[in-house]
C-alpha cells in the first residue's frame, strides 16, 4: 500500500507540479471554455432560427425553399462525425482563418444548432396552435407572435434538452487537438509526451470534463427548481 501511494504521488508530481505543467491544463481548459460558450451561443442562435423558420413554414409554407436548405444542412450535421466537419472546416472551407479557436467556435456551433433547431422544434409544435391564434387575434404580427408567445413557452419546456446538448458539446470539444488547439485533452498527450505515463494526464483531463458537467448539471437543477417555483 505505502509503495502504491509513492508511485501515486509521485505521478502527481510529474505530471503537474514539476516544470509548472499544471498551466497546460489551465491554458486547455480556457481554450475548452471559450469555445464551448461561444458555440453554445451560435448554436442557439441557429437553432432558434432554423426551428422558427421550419414552425412558420408549417403553418403558411410560404418558406418552402428555406426550410428544404435548413432540412439538407440539418441531415449534413447530423449524418457526418464532428471530427469530419472541424478537419473539413479548418482545412478547405475556413481555411482562410488562421484562429484555430474561430474555426471550432463555427464548426461546433454549426453543429449544435442543428441539433438545437430539431430539440427546439419539437417545442414549438408542443405548444397550443391556441396560443399563435391568440397572439394574432390581440393584433401582434407573425414575428411578435412568436417571440413573445410562442418560442418562450417553447424554450422553457426544452431546457432539460438544452443542457444535455451543451453537455454534449462541451465532450465534443476535447476532438480540437486535430487542428492543433491546445485544449483540455491536447493537454494530456503533450504532458504525457514528457512524463511517459499513459495514466495521469488522462485521469486529470477525465476529471476536468467531470467537474465542468457537474457544474452543468448543478446549474440545471436551480433552474429546474426556479421554474417550478415560478408554476405554482
């Protein structure tokens, strides 16, 4: 036992104390962080567009040609790996942009929006037709209508669905080393590269994404709690 907690130890020490490489993890978990939020408020924002589009669409179809290129990019996303689509972004399509992190902010937020807009448009169909009748018999046009009725009531329900994707998306992130971002599991190797111990810098890169959908999850339950309160 005394033997197993000195080799513990001194794994440790190597691969975060000596030589200051805890600030690898800190510099990937920044970059980890920033991209995760700004794809996560892309995603969103393309995820709500895409759901509105398709929603009125379905009531009037006056956006026909619209809602067939958002169903086509909707398939593309969603039938291809991640990892595809950030080598294919960084390398032919962005390739133009020398920020590696700009690139991922895109891709995953390209990416998550699609799921997003799926998510969101099983919402929009769950509320009341009542409600947009409602909206457009008190004189508010098709745009009011749908965001001050309808797309509010359509996020509250969807907010569980929500955080799971960005929980998935923050996971999603850790691919990035193949465009040479420096994140949480670009990392590890490099400090496995320098410790030659296939153990560690994983554990630790494990425990920093355990700790961040910890946090997520945390944030959920208020949230969850809030709006149940906000009910009654």
């Amino acid at each position: 036992m005394a033997q197993f907690f000195e080799w513990v130890s001194t794994q440790f020490y190597k691969t975060l104390i000596y030589d200051k490489r805890y600030m690898m993890y800190l510099e990937g978990l920044l970059d980890t962080i920033i991209i995760s939020l700004g794809a996560i408020v892309l995603g969103l924002v393309i995820g709500i567009l895409f759901a509105t589009i398709k929603y009125i669409n379905k009531r009037n179809g006056k956006l026909k040609v619209l809602t067939k290129t958002i169903n086509f990019v909707i398939f593309i996303v969603r039938g291809t790996p991640v990892v595809l689509q950030l080598m294919i972004m960084y390398f032919i399509v962005l390739v133009f942009l020398s920020n590696g992190i700009v690139v991922a902010i895109i891709t995953f937020g390209i990416n998550s929006g699609a799921y997003v807009a799926e998510i969101l448009r099983g919402g929009l169909e769950g509320v009341d037709d009542g409600q947009y009748e409602a909206g457009r018999a008190l004189g508010l046009g098709m745009g009011k209508t749908m965001l001050k009725i309808i797309i509010p009531q359509a996020v509250k329900t969807c907010i569980p669905a929500f955080f799971n994707e960005f929980i998935a998306l923050i996971k999603e992130t850790s691919v990035v080393g193949y465009i040479a971002i420096s994140d949480v599991t670009y990392a590890a190797y490099r400090i496995q590269s320098r410790t030659l111990d296939a153990y560690f810098p994983l554990i630790i890169s494990a425990l920093i994404y355990l700790v961040l959908v910890a946090l997520l999850t945390f944030a959920l339950r208020k949230i969850e709690r809030r709006l149940a309160k906000n009910e009654r």
